[in-house]
C-alpha cells in the first residue's frame, strides 16, 4: 500500500492555468555572466554522504524486533538487498580506519565517537595515506574538515554544530598552494572569494551577499577578461581595478571586451557607476550575434541577428532595473521584412500582429474588455491587404474559447460573402452567404442539434 501510495504522490502535479500577463524582466545576470564556472570549496556530493554524522546509534529496536520472534517478508528482502549492495560497494570503495588520540573509532558508531574531543584522522587501509581529518567536540562533529588526496591536502573547512560551512573554506593544488578560497556563514556564501590558475594569476574573484553574487570579475588562463558582473559601488578589494572597469565615477559607459577560454572574443559589456547599460555577444567569427543596450529614455533594448548580419528579433523593455516590463517583441524574416510584432499594457498581451513577406498584414489579434469579459478582436487579411475574415473569441485563462457575436468572411475583393452569428455560449443561432453580385443565396436559423431552416425574422 505505501508502493503504491507513494507511486499516486509522484504522478500527481501543479496545473497552472495558461494566462497571458505582462511578462517582466530577467535582471539578474547578462548572457555574458551565464557562462563562467565556479569552482567551490564546499564539500562534494559524496563527501556529503559520508557516513555517521552526530547521530549516536539508536537503541532498543533490536531487542524489539526479537520479541516478535519475526521478521516480515518485506523486511527480509530489504536486509538482503542492502547486504548486497554493502558487500559490492566494499568491493569498490577503500576501507578506512580512523582514530582520535590514539582510539580506533568508527564515524558511523555513535558510540565510539561519544563525548570524545580531538582529531578525528582517517587512513586508507591498504596504502596508509591520509584520507580525511574531522574535528570533535565532545562527541559531536564541530570544527575543522580536512580531505585528502594521494595524502595531500585536497580542500579543507570548518563546520558549525549543524553541519553548515562556517568561516573560511579553501581548496589547494597538488603542490599545496591554495586554488580557491571563499567564506560562509551557516552554509551561505558571504564577503569576498577568490579562485586562481595553476599559473598563480587570479582566474575570478567575487563578493557574495546572502549567497548571491554581486560582482564577479574573472579572466583566463592569458589574463583576458571572461567575465564581468558589477556591483554599485566597489567591493573587490585592490586585486581589480573596478573603478576602471565598472565605470565608477564616470559620465559615460566603459566597454569591455570578453573573451572565452581559448582567447576569442565573445562579446562586450558595458557599466556605468555599476549598472550594466549595454551588451554584445559574438558568433564564433566574431560577428555581432545578440546586442543590448539602454536608451535616451531609460528603456532596455534587445536585439539577435543572424549570421550574415540580418535582424531576427528586437525585445524593448520598459521602466527601471527589476521593475522593467515588456513594451514589445518583433520578429523579422531573414531578408529584414518584420513578421510579426506583439505588444503588451497594463493589463498584460494587448495585441499580436503578423504580415506576409511581402509586407501586407496577414492577421491581427486585439485583446480589449467588453461588458466585463476578456475578449479577443480578430481580423485576418488576404495577401493583398483587404480584410478576409472579422471576429472576435472570448479570452478565459489566456486561451481563446469561444466565438462571440458576428463573424464576417470576405473575398480578395472585399466583398461580403459570409455572416455567422453565435450566441453568449459561443454556439452559431444564424447564418448567411452572398453571391459575387451581392445577392442572399442562403439564410439559416441554426439549432443545437446540428439542424437547420430557413431564417424567419421574428415579428
């Protein structure tokens, strides 16, 4: 039953309702800043499985199984299958053997590390080589983390009495010079972190606050810049010129080239007094791919072309920082001819137009409020610009769902060839159809089982 239970749980999902709202700005990193690794001194996910941690073993529920004199059917499956698994992961993992001042103790027996106090050492059974270090504290796991690789330090921490990185945390090359070296408070990212190349020169450098990056600066292993994120005011200490390159103190905008691992160019940002007002980014030959920038206005202009230099897409952005909202998306064919322009208000998507490549509109989408419902007026066009079909759809949830009021058709001359007429329930009650002289040849009263009869108007 709890198979099965847990099965229903993981089938189960969050249905969110499709609604079309006014999209909102993605301030928090450019897609120059995306792209760089940060290498971090926190534990790896296996050292995050290590056994036995401040869990002193737990008594009495043998002696309670032996007095039901059985085990359960599930239960012997269960001690069999992590036998197995014990038994083949002994087989692939070196045994270690740890003591602390001298007394073999065993990190996942409670009982052996209890109330003691000192440096928990772990050696490699077969070659002896130093694998890890952990201070104790009466008995708890407080303090000093240090692992080991072929008995050389490997990246050292210290831990706070809930298991969290506390303080300084670095990570070091073979030859023992320190690699990175970043702080936390109670797990969290805080102040200055630096990282370097093998070579000694500083590969990134960045000031966190609550976990969150605030300026990152970091360059390659040839000392170019590689990636470049500013904060308002300069908080990276004299290891980087940030005045020089966040514009700090400045009227205008500094542009900086980036470059990736290999030395080619990939883009250009630009700050002013911190903030980001400008970004480009490269194809691999160095041609423009992708273009951001701030207007007279304050707006937030985005734009992507094509290889071959063509315009594809231009996004403008409106108001300040995290505030911004979208004002319009257009989209462009490869030869410059625009496709298709979405623009949104207050209330969210106000209308999506698309135009033929010959630059006639194709169809237009206007999304308005009438008697107190959302709804969509629709007009699509022929290839020659005259009007072919007029409507409108009732908008629930951002999906268009029913045909309101009357709908006409025309042909690629204009004229009136059809009429539909729906109901508050979106069901069509009347319809009518014109010659190319303009004469009735058919008017229907329509009914809901599919029937029909010719239109009586009423008297």
């Amino acid at each position: 039953m709890r198979i099965r239970a847990l099965r229903h749980q993981s089938e189960q999902g969050n249905v969110v309702g499709a609604g079309i709202k006014p999209k909102r700005f993605r301030p928090a990193a450019s897609r120059l800043e995306t792209s760089g690794k940060r290498v971090s001194c926190a534990p790896s996910a296996r050292e995050a499985r290590l056994p036995g941690r401040n869990a002193p073993h737990q008594a009495g529920n043998g002696g309670a199984r032996r007095a039901t004199g059985f085990r359960s059917g599930a239960t012997m499956r269960r001690l069999f299958l992590s036998s197995f698994l014990w038994l083949s992961a002994g087989a692939a993992l070196a045994v270690q053997d740890c003591e602390v001042n001298g007394q073999s103790v065993n990190p996942a027996n409670g009982f052996t590390t209890q109330g003691k106090t000192g440096l928990m050492r772990c050696r490699d059974r077969d070659s002896g080589q130093l694998v890890r270090e952990e201070e104790l504290k009466g008995g708890k796991f407080v303090g000093l983390v240090r692992h080991y690789e072929n008995g050389k330090l490997l990246r050292e921490r210290s831990i706070n009495d809930q298991g969290n990185s506390e303080g300084r945390a670095r990570r070091f090359f073979a030859d023992g010079r320190v690699a990175a070296e970043e702080n936390y408070a109670n797990g969290t990212l805080i102040g200055l972190g630096r990282e370097w190349h093998a070579s000694g020169s500083l590969k990134r450098i960045a000031w966190h606050d609550q976990g969150r990056a605030q300026a990152v600066v970091a360059f390659n292993d040839r000392g170019q810049l590689r990636e470049l994120r500013c904060a308002e005011r300069a908080v990276l200490g004299n290891e980087v010129n940030e005045a020089q390159l966040c514009g700090h103190g400045t009227r205008a905008a500094v542009m900086q080239a980036l470059f990736d691992d290999k030395g080619r160019p990939r883009g250009r940002i630009g700050y002013l007094n911190g903030r980001r007002v400008a970004e480009e980014t490269f194809w691999e030959d160095g041609k423009l791919r992708g273009q951001t920038a701030e207007d007279e206005s304050g707006a937030w202009v985005e734009r992507d072309f094509t290889r071959d230099g063509a315009k594809r897409r231009e996004v403008r952005w409106v108001g300040r920082d995290r505030e911004r909202s979208k004002e319009y998306e257009r989209e462009y064919h490869e030869s410059g001819t625009l496709t298709r322009e979405q623009r949104w208000g207050p209330e969210g998507l106000a209308s999506d137009k698309t135009w033929y490549l010959n630059g006639q509109p194709r169809k237009e989408h206007r999304y308005v409020r009438q008697e107190g419902r959302a709804v969509c007026l629709i007009t699509e066009y022929h290839d020659n610009g005259k009007p072919k079909i007029e409507g409108s759809y009732a908008v629930e949830r951002g999906a268009l769902t029913q045909a309101l009021g009357l709908w006409r058709h025309r042909d690629s001359e204009g004229r009136l060839r059809k009429e539909t007429d729906y109901d508050a329930k979106g069901r069509p009650k009347r319809e009518r159809e014109w010659d190319e002289q303009g004469k009735v040849v058919r008017d229907d009263a329509l009914f809901e089982d599919g029937s029909r009869k010719a239109y009586e108007a009423p008297r």
